[in-house]
C-alpha cells in the first residue's frame, strides 16, 4: 500500500486526536447533497478579519479532498477568537461537473470564542439551495 493511500485512510481509521498529522482546530466537510457525494476538488479559502478596521486577512486558500474535506486549515498556534469566513468556489465547482449554479460562491461567517474548542463547520449543497450548522 502506498503512502500516499494511508494517508487518506489515516483520518478514517484512527481518531482525528490520534492522528499523525497536526489536527486543525477548525474542519470543513462539503457535500453534494444532489448526488449524496462528497464536493471533491472544490477551491476554498479561510480568512479571519480584523476586529478594528474590518478588514479580511486571508489564513489559509486549497480545495477538498477526494472525501470533500479540506485539512490542515489552520494551525492551533494562529487559531485565535474572532471573526472567521470561509468562502467556497462553488461556481468552478458545479462547472467541472458539468452543471450550472445559482450561487457562484458561499460564505460563512463564524465568530469563534475559545479556540480551545474543536469546531467543524459543514456545508451541504445542491445547485439552487445549500446550508450549513456548527458541528462537532
């Protein structure tokens, strides 16, 4: 088996804590809930905003995975309270597969106040419609 095949597997078999990689406090997971598939090889990026001028500082740009996650957004060390906002490229999305979106791009905006907590924000999405929780 390949490296690069147990890397994939890791997260599946051991506990995201007991994984061999830095966890990130904050994790993504978009699904296709047209298909019921994962959003594959979908663009995104996390920023963080500045609390005095409102600003966005972009932490951290990649897409996701074959599983529709996208790991490794941000580090412990830079996952501070504020203001969060992760924007989809759901567009570029729909397009590779072959379909048309009324939304050409979500975003969600999250405050997060102890960063000692483990947060997991999904997003669930068809062509016309999508949403989104707090998850754990």
């Amino acid at each position: 088996m390949s490296v690069s095949r147990l890397q994939k597997l890791e997260g599946h078999i051991l506990p995201e804590n007991k994984s061999t990689t830095m966890a990130s406090p904050l994790t993504t997971h978009v699904l296709n809930t047209a298909l019921g598939i994962p959003a594959s090889n979908m663009a995104l990026s996390l920023s963080r905003q500045d609390p005095c001028t409102k600003d966005w500082t972009t932490i951290t740009t990649g897409a996701t995975n074959d599983d529709g996650r996208c790991p490794g957004l941000i580090t412990k060390e830079l996952f501070t309270p504020g203001v969060y906002r992760l924007h989809f490229e759901t567009a570029q999305y729909w397009a590779s597969t072959g379909d048309t979106s009324f939304y050409p791009y979500v975003e969600i905006v999250f405050t997060i106040n102890d960063p000692g907590v483990k947060y997991h924000v999904p997003l669930l999405l068809s062509r016309f419609s999508y949403s989104t929780y707090r998850g754990s």
